[in-house]
C-alpha cells in the first residue's frame, strides 16, 4: 500500500463497532454500484475483482433493476402490502421499502439486519396501527 493509500486509510471513519479494515461484501457491492459506504479495505477488494469480473458493476445494476421490477409487481398488480426485506445489506437507493411505497404508500415494511453497518428495523405504518399486529397473511 503507498503512502497516499496508508493517508487515505487514516483519515477514514466509521461508526463505532465497524472494522474498516476488514472487507465486507456489502461494501463491496456499494462500490460495485458506485456508492458511498466503502472504505479502502472494500474498495482493494473490489479492485480485485473487477479484474476477473469486469462486468460486476453492470451485474449489479441488473440486480437492482430487477429488484425495482419485482417489487413494484408484487406491490401494484399482485396487491403486496407487507414486505419483510431480511439481510438487506446497506441501505441504498431503490430499496424494496422506497420502491414498495411510490406503488402503495400505506404499506407496511420491516428490515433486518445483523451488523452494525446494515439495516435495522423501523418503526413503519403497521408499528402505528394496532390492527396490524398479529395478522398473518
């Protein structure tokens, strides 16, 4: 690592319990969609696997779109209103609770994550109204 990329490592920050140099995958995938939650030790990573994967941006992408698709399916024609989006990795534009909500506004989200850097659960429509809780559908 230069000295350039050893300074940039430095002046790095993350929330408390975030090891910044140790990979994580879906930092990578944040670089791969050209976000902004990745750090050096994701971004070498990433690097890395451009070299073998030049076309993993563009895959990643597809995903996305293909989530939008699916999403917005499920919560116009299919009448979906409750999503559950486990391990969800970071939060990024378009996901499923933003797309699901330009479609049905009043429907109900929860995410889960399991690390300090993903998503947690929030309180959504379904939180704030009793007749919600308990109904299996």
């Amino acid at each position: 690592m230069s000295d350039d990329e050893q300074d940039a490592v430095a002046r790095e920050t993350a929330p408390p319990g975030i090891d910044i140099t140790t990979p994580s995958v879906a930092r990578v995938y944040d670089f791969m969609l050209q976000g902004k939650d990745n750090y050096a030790s994701d971004r070498r990573v990433a690097e890395m696997a451009l070299k073998i994967a030049p076309d993993a941006p563009a895959a990643a992408r597809a995903g996305r779109r293909f989530l939008r698709r699916a999403v917005r399916y499920m919560a116009s024609e299919a009448g979906i209103r409750q999503f559950l989006d486990i391990g969800s990795g970071l939060p990024t534009q378009g996901n499923v609770h933003e797309i699901a909500k330009e479609v049905a506004p009043r429907r109900a989200r929860r995410l889960r994550g399991h690390r300090p850097d993903r998503a947690r659960a929030r309180p959504g429509p379904a939180d704030q109204d009793q007749r919600h809780r308990g109904r299996r559908r």
